[in-house]
C-alpha cells in the first residue's frame, strides 16, 4: 500500500481530462490527470518512468476490468 500521504483519489473520472503539457516551471512535463490534479517530471528519468507508468496503467486495466484481461476497453 502506498503512502495516503500522497494520494489523490479521482472520483468521478473524466478521460477527457487526462493530457500532457510542457512545464518550463520545472523544465519537464505535467501528466493532467483531473481537475487540480497534475503530476510534473523532469529530470533524466522522467522518460523512464513514463514508460514504468504505461506498464503500470496495464497492469491496473486488467485489475479493472479482470475477466477481460489484455482484452480491456482502451481510452
């Protein structure tokens, strides 16, 4: 379990919402999640962990939506 420290729970999910913009304030890019919600990266990992984020969101699709599997609705 991570930490409730750092969470946010989202609700009432709007893919519409979700998007990527550049973030010259931290010199990297901000994942808009919802509302309020962004998470900013930079630095020599941020295209690591993007990729560690697509396998993660797999991961949580197949957890969604378990008898579909790899067969899960695509946003």
């Amino acid at each position: 379990m991570t930490s409730a420290h750092n969470r946010a729970v989202i609700r009432a999910p709007r893919p519409d919402a979700v998007r990527a913009e550049r973030a010259p304030e931290v010199g990297g890019v901000a994942l808009v999640l919802a509302p309020e919600i962004e998470v900013l990266l930079s630095g020599p990992d941020a295209a690591a962990y993007l990729t560690r984020l697509a396998a993660a969101i797999a991961t949580a699709r197949g957890m969604l939506h378990p008898a579909q599997g790899d067969r899960a609705p695509r946003p």
